[in-house]
C-alpha cells in the first residue's frame, strides 16, 4: 500500500504532544525552585514548545529519572523523539508507556502514528482503534484512522473519520486536508466507474 502523500508528521507530533501532557506542570512552582521534581519538565514542555527538541528530549529523560513511572512523561519523550527522526526510542518510550498504563489513549495514538510512518498499515489501524475505543474523543487517532483509510482506499471511512474530527474540533486543520483527500479519492473513483461504463 502506498504511503500517505501528505502526512504532516511534525505537525501531528505537537497535537500529541498536548495531549499526552494532560496534567499541566505546576509552572510557578517548576521555576522558582530548580531542583523541584517537575522543574526538567517543565522546562522539556517549554524547549518543545520552543522547537527545541534535542533539549526537550534531555529534559524529558531528566525528569524520567525522577518519574520513572510518569506515563505521560514517558508519552511526551516519544513525541519528542519522532520530531528528531529517532524513531527506534519513541517506539521504546511508546511502548514503555504502555506497560505502565495499557490504557494510556496517547500512547497508542503515538504508536499508530509511528507504525503508519513505518508504512505498517494493519498494526497502525489497531493502535489507532484501541486508542478511540479507550477515548472516543481522541482526535490524533482518528485522525491515523482516517489517514489508514486513505491508504486503503476507503474513501467514505476516510471522510466519516475527518468528518469527526471536525465536529469535535472544527479547528484542526489536518481534519479538512483529510477530507478534501477523501472527497478526491471519491471524485476518482466516480470518474473511473463512469469511464468504465462509456467503453
């Protein structure tokens, strides 16, 4: 199957990330006292923020240390890693995630994410599901969903995923480039069927 032309991974990667971070690090408190345990947090959320992620990863695996068992840490450092193309230790810090929370919606979104850019489409559909089906809500999986139809060729599932998307929030971008992709495809197909007929 063919790779999903556009796929806008780093794009994708922040969306995860803020959702993977769903409890915010007390800030005031981070900062004012360095040595605070959510300070190399903080400060990782901060350089990611800032397009630094070489030190988002080195903060992130800072406050591992001290949080080994912070899944969303864990889940952040992934993201980090898959922007700097250091896809074999998101995979690691994915699956990590895992085996601490196994209900843990943004890890497998992540790891959806990671096998559709290994082009392991089958293995990217059953993240992304069991990711939707621990959050219904979960917009980055639906969004894999969507992008795993395209690549089957599944147009109508494809626009359905976008569409739902975009009713839980009508500002993800990525939502309408995933629709217009699978309005096309549909176009195509049409125009092929009448072609088919003519002859």
């Amino acid at each position: 199957m063919p790779f999903p032309r556009h796929l806008n991974a780093p794009l994708l990667a922040l969306v995860l990330l803020c959702a993977a971070l769903a409890a915010p690090v007390p800030r005031a408190l981070a900062q004012a006292q360095p040595d605070h345990p959510d300070a190399d947090a903080a400060r990782a959320e901060k350089l990611y923020r800032a397009g630094d992620m070489k030190g988002a990863a080195k903060s992130f695996r800072a406050a591992l240390k001290r949080r080994k068992d912070d899944t969303a840490l864990w889940v952040a450092l992934a993201y980090a890693l898959i922007h700097r193309g250091e896809l074999g230790d998101a995979r690691k810090a994915l699956e990590t995630a895992l085996r601490l929370d196994p209900n843990r919606a943004t890890a497998h979104a992540g790891l959806a994410f990671m096998h559709l850019l290994a082009g392991r489409v089958v293995r990217a559909a059953e993240s992304a599901r069991r990711a939707v089906e621990i959050e219904p809500r979960n917009i980055d999986a639906r969004y894999v969903l969507g992008r795993v139809y395209l690549a089957e060729g599944a147009w109508l599932k494809a626009l359905a995923e976008a569409d739902s998307i975009i009713k839980l929030d009508a500002r993800t971008a990525n939502a309408y480039l995933l629709r217009a992709e699978a309005m096309m495809g549909l176009y195509e197909r049409a125009n092929a069927l009448l072609s088919d007929e003519r002859r």
